[in-house]
C-alpha cells in the first residue's frame, strides 16, 4: 500500500493532497496537521502533529510507514526535515537544510546568485543598525529592506520613502522586531517590474519548469495595501513566454543546481524563483525552496501527469526519465481571507456557499478553516483559495469568480482585480541579457 504523508496545512497543502488523491497509485494520504479541507478530500486523513515538530513528523512517517513525505512550507525544511528523513531512508519530496537555506538566509541566498552571476538587484548585508542607516543615506534611490531570516513573508519593507526604509532598520537591527529573522538585514536596490513566480520540480540533477505563474502579494485592488503571502494568483503568465522560461531554466536554475550538487547538497523537490521582468532582464527577488502558496492552487490543477510519480521521481533522483506535461488551460485561483489578515488575527465565523462554489466549476482549496459540529469555520488568515479553470485566462478568473460570489462568512476579504494583469504586463520585459555570468 503507497502512502504519502504531506507536510503542513495551508491551501497549497490542500491542493497537494488534491492532486495526490488523484493518482492511482496512492492509496493513504496523511496530512499533517491538515485542515477541513483536507480532511475531506478522498483517501486523506489529518493527524495533529504540526510542522514545527520535526522528530515528531519523521516519528509519524517511521510509524505509518509512508512511502514519500510531501513537505509544504519552508521552515520544516529550513530545520532539517528532509535531512532527518533521508538518515532514515524515508524519500523527501524537499530540499535538505542546505539548499533551504536559500529561503531562510536572504544574505547567502544573494552571495550566492552574486558568485554564480545571476543577475538580482544589488544589496549589501548588515548587523547593526548604525552603518545600515549611514548606507541608507549614501544611496540615490529608495531600497527594501529585508529581514533575512525566515519571517513568514512579513519581513520585506518595500519601503516609498527614506524615513519608511530608516524606520524598518532601527525596527529589524536595533528593536529586535522579527527576532533572530532580522538581526541580518540585507539592504537591496528596488526593483521595477512585472514579478513572475517561475517553479521548477527537481531532482538534484534534472528539473522540469512548471508553467510561470503571477502573483498578487498586495492586499487591496490595485496592487495597494501591504504585502502578504498572496491574495490570489493566475497562470500562465502572459509575460512569461516559453524563450523566458527556457532562458530562465538554462540561466538561473541549472546552474543552482550544478553549484548545491557539486557542494554535495543535491537539492530535489521544488525551487521557486520570484523574478522581476525589469526593462534590463529578468532579476531576482528571491528563491524559495518549495512549492509557492497561492500560486501551487494555480498551477497544480494544470498538471496532467501523476504528482505522486513525480514527486517520488524528485525524491529519488529520477526526474529524468518522465516527462511532465501540463494543460493549455488558464487557471486563476482568488483567495477569500478574514478581516483583519495580514495583522489581526479574527473569531471563527460559518462559511456558507462552498456548495454552490463547487456547483460552479470551483475547486475551494482550504487554508484557516476547521471543521466542528457540522460545520466549516474560517478560523483566520487566508482561509480559502477559489480556483477555477478556463480556456482563457478571463474565462478561469469569471469562473473563480462566480464562486467567490457563492461564498460567504463573516468579514471575508478578496480583491476584485484577480487574473488581471498588472497594468506593467502591457510594457512587456526585456530579454535575458545575453552574455551575464555563466
Ligand atoms: P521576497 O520575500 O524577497 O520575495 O519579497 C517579498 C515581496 O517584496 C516580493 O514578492 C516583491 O513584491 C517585493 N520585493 C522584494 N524585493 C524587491 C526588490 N528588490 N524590488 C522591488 N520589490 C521587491
Ligand atoms: N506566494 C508567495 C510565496 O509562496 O512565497
């Protein structure tokens, strides 16, 4: 009997375990600790075992003897989970420590792609507060400033002013806000542009690029609003064509990977590389080292091979020999949050419509939800992500939207402007430059 145990229990974990149930060789899907959604989805059963417990969750998988774990979020993978299951011959779907490290360290992520000259926005790394700020003040223009520790996709400051950028150091380096997150803060030119989400299954050796998806980070319509994880996200990317995207894999993710092999860290599973489209090429903003949320609630339902196999087949080193196909279709998913997300946590209200949404031709992917007596609660954050498929990307995003209508609860939040392109899109981007780094 294949089982699976998937790691986490947002909407990109709902969708993982979505497309797992579809597969014919799985026959048990663990998830840990899940949600209502994945409670309810085919084969798959929650276990109360959360993602920070990494002896607990390697415990889980020695116990039931799954056949893969599916690791979800970062910082599992940034304390070693995939390391810790490999000493026990469990395959990983993840990278070890090492290649997280990319994610958690924002300072060796840009050494990193420095020394192996991929082009990324320039920056400088700091530890104290003092020479941040005589920096800040020696510079032409405006730059973010970034927590480089793992921060839950709140330790960006894409700061308008030098007074915002000042007062997100003094915050990092000499209040402590962020802990440990920020005690390194990287200094970076901003950049300006398209951002395309560009993920690629691997292997160690081999990859397989998905197709590129955007995302809208920003809370409110317009791209206003502070940064989140993700209000919402549609693929393929118009801006993303298929020379981008080789140019992309040849560039920047094959060498990745040749320099964590040859440091013999092979990475496998997942690499995420946030990219802005500037008027000079494409940089980057960051690399995550797993599947990216909302944007897997887009991509996934696009996917038309077997994810278990693939998945298996980055694990164990044998990407290669598969080839992973995906749909022509557009997929646009619009994540409904509670009032208050990204600051404020909100009381758990009933969610009514999901019925209808699926009557639709929605798939309602779950993040905070939990299921009692009967009925489904958003419990806060990101609570649900509306999904929908189309020939066209107006016809996913009218479709997604339809659902959204269905739906309500207490306070539900999304933005209006989901699967419509930035109003950037339209000055399209640059292409690679030719002759950069390696
Ligand atoms: P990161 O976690 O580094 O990707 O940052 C989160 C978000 O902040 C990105 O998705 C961008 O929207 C924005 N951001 C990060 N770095 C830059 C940059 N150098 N220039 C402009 N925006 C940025
Ligand atoms: N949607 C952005 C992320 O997953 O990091």
């Amino acid at each position: 009997m294949t089982a699976v145990l998937v790691v986490g229990g947002g909407g990109r974990e709902h969708a993982m375990c979505h497309s797992l149930a579809r597969s014919d060789r799985v026959e048990r899907i663990l998830v840990a600790p899940g949600n209502a959604g994945t409670a309810g989805e085919e084969r798959c059963e929650n276990v109360a075992v959360g993602v920070g417990d990494v002896a607990g969750l390697v415990a889980l998988a020695e116990r039931e003897s799954v056949d893969l774990v599916a690791v979800g979020p970062e910082a599992p993978l940034a304390a070693g989970l995939a390391d810790a299951l490999e000493a026990v011959g469990i395959p990983a779907f993840g990278p070890g420590a090492a290649g997280a490290r990319l994610e958690a360290s924002k300072a060796y992520c840009k050494t990193f792609l420095d020394a192996l000259g991929i082009p990324t926005g320039s920056s400088v790394t700091f530890h104290e507060a003092a020479p941040a700020l005589a920096y800040l003040d020696r510079l032409p223009s405006v730059p973010v400033i970034k927590a480089s520790g793992l921060a839950g996709g709140k330790g960006v400051v894409v700061a308008e002013t030098r007074d915002e950028a000042a007062a997100a150091i003094r915050a990092m380096l000499a209040d402590g806000r962020f802990g440990d997150a920020g005690r390194e803060v990287v200094v970076e030119e901003r950049l300006r542009g398209v951002e395309v989400s560009v993920l690629a299954f691997c292997d160690g050796a081999d990859f397989a690029v998905m197709p590129a998806a955007q995302d809208h980070k920003r809370l409110l319509d317009g791209d206003a609003g502070p940064n989140t994880g993700g209000m919402g996200a549609f693929v393929p990317s118009p801006v993303a064509t298929g020379e981008l995207l080789d140019g992309v894999g040849d560039r920047f993710i094959r060498p990745t990977l040749e320099a964590l092999g040859e440091a013999g860290t092979p990475y496998r599973g997942v690499i995420y590389f946030g990219l802005m489209l500037t008027a000079a090429g494409p940089k980057v903003l960051e690399i995550n080292c797993r599947l990216g949320d909302p944007e897997t609630q887009a991509v996934l339902p696009l996917l038309e091979g077997d994810l278990f196999e693939i998945m298996a087949a980055c694990a164990t080193g044998s990407l290669g020999g598969l080839s992973v196909e995906w749909s022509r279709s557009a997929c646009t998913t619009v994540v409904m949050a509670s009032a208050g997300y990204p600051t404020a946590p909100a009381r758990p209200a009933p969610i009514t419509g999901l019925d209808q949404a699926a009557a639709e031709g929605c798939v309602v992917f779950h993040a905070g939800t939990d299921r009692t007596g009967g009925v489904t609660l958003a419990t806060g954050g990101r609570v649900l992500a509306v999904t929908a498929l189309g020939s066209t990307l107006e016809n996913a995003t009218e479709r997604a939207y339809a659902g959204v209508e269905a739906i309500s609860f207490e306070g539900a939040h999304y933005r209006r402007d989901i699967g419509r392109p930035s109003p950037g899109a339209a000055t399209g981007a640059a292409p690679l430059p030719k002759a950069a780094g390696r």
